[in-house]
C-alpha cells in the first residue's frame, strides 16, 4: 500500500529550525519527483520544493535559502529542513509525489504535519 | 511564477445540479492543468491532470476541459459527498495553485 507519513511538525519560534520527515511506502522515493507543499491556516495550497530522481533540487523563492530538500535511500524517506523560520512559515506541510506524465500532478499525498512559528 | 486565478470562490449548489468552476492561468500552460478536492483537515486528492484525464477511481461525474489559458472543472451531477474546496494546479513550470474554490450542498 502507497502511503506517506509527515512528522516532525511542533511549536517553534521565530528564527529557529525544524526538521520535517516523510516516511513512504509503497514506492521508491528516490525513483521519483518528491516534494513539499504547505497550507497556511484558512488558506491555499502553495508549492514549496521538489527533489528530482536525479537529486536536482528547486525551491520556490519564499523558501529559497531557509529550506532544504532532501532524501534518504536507505530510509526511503524525504526530509525538508526548516532554517530562520517566520510567523508566516506557520502551516500544514504535507509530502506528496509528483508523477512524470503531462501536468506532472501529484497523485499521493500525506496526511500532514503542523508548524507554528510563534513566540 | 504563472499565476492561477479561480472562480468563483465560493458556490452553494443543489444535489444533482452542475457545477462548474473555472481556472485561468496568466500565461499559456498547454493542457499541463490538474484539479484537486480538499477536504476540511484532510490532504488534497488528485480527481484530473493534463486539463482532462480523470485519474483512477474518480467519479465519472468529474470532467475537465480547456487550453492554454482557460480551463473548467465540471461535476455533472452534485453529490452530497462533493462538498469541498477545489483547487486547480498548472504544472507547465514551478507549480502553483488556484485561490480554491468552496463548493457547498445547499
């Protein structure tokens, strides 16, 4: 059964760090386009990072120098550290799996992990 | 970034109505547009990418359509089960999503 599990999510204040895990099953991640996703309260859907199968990175720039991607094979689990966090950086995050066909959508998702940035 | 703008976004609609919410991108995405169901406290669900394919075990009820820049999501027959926010993702560059669009059961 395919399935993704976030953690590492919690109360953090602001400027400090916070690693979140995503542990998969299910598939290979590093056979595929990972990424993060992040919902702030009451609000949409935005597109954080991705890691390729090859292991190209991208992020998007309100998390571009503060985040990192990353992956472990042999735990088959993606990872995103969370570096000077802001209030606004206060959201669910949620791993998903980007597929290689037209429109690239992301057709697995976890179930989410929770960060507040506050003081 | 493309942006991605929704409407409406909000509707209130009878079981067994059609409901239709477009999506429209700043710049030209070809058919890379998928659309997603959210509901409240879960992780968004995959129902269409590519503008139209219907992803697997997705009510056919479900449709999409649309090129370039202007797209529709369509449920030909409201379900009680369908309450949920609907967003729209262009996958053509960097991914970005519509503002979502609320649909409720009247």
């Amino acid at each position: 059964e395919v399935q993704l599990v976030e953690s590492g999510g919690g109360l953090v204040q602001p400027g400090g760090c916070l690693r979140l895990s995503c542990a998969v099953s299910g598939f290979t991640v590093s056979s595929n386009y990972m990424n993060w996703v992040r919902q702030a309260p009451g609000k949409g859907l935005e597109w954080l990072s991705v890691i390729y199968s090859g292991g190209s990175t991208f992020y998007a720039d309100s998390v571009k120098g503060r985040f990192t991607i990353s992956r472990d094979n042999s735990k088959n689990t993606l990872y995103l550290q969370m570096n000077s966090l802001r209030d606004e950086d206060t959201a669910v995050y949620f791993c998903a799996r980007r597929l290689t066909v037209a429109g690239e959508p992301m057709d697995v998702w976890g179930t989410g992990t929770t960060v507040t940035v506050s003081s | 970034d493309i942006q991605m703008t929704q409407s409406p976004s909000s509707l209130s609609a009878s079981v067994g109505d059609r409901v239709t919410i477009t999506c429209r991108a700043s710049q030209t995405i070809r058919n890379y547009l998928n659309w997603y169901q959210q509901k409240p406290g879960k992780a968004p669900k995959l129902l269409i990418y590519a503008t139209s394919s219907l992803q697997s075990g997705v009510p056919s009820r479900f449709s999409g359509s649309g090129s370039g820049t202007d797209f529709t999501l369509t449920i030909s027959s409201l379900q009680p089960e369908d309450s949920a926010t609907y967003y729209c993702q262009q996958g053509h560059s960097a991914p970005t999503f519509g503002g979502g669009t609320k649909v409720e059961i009247k």
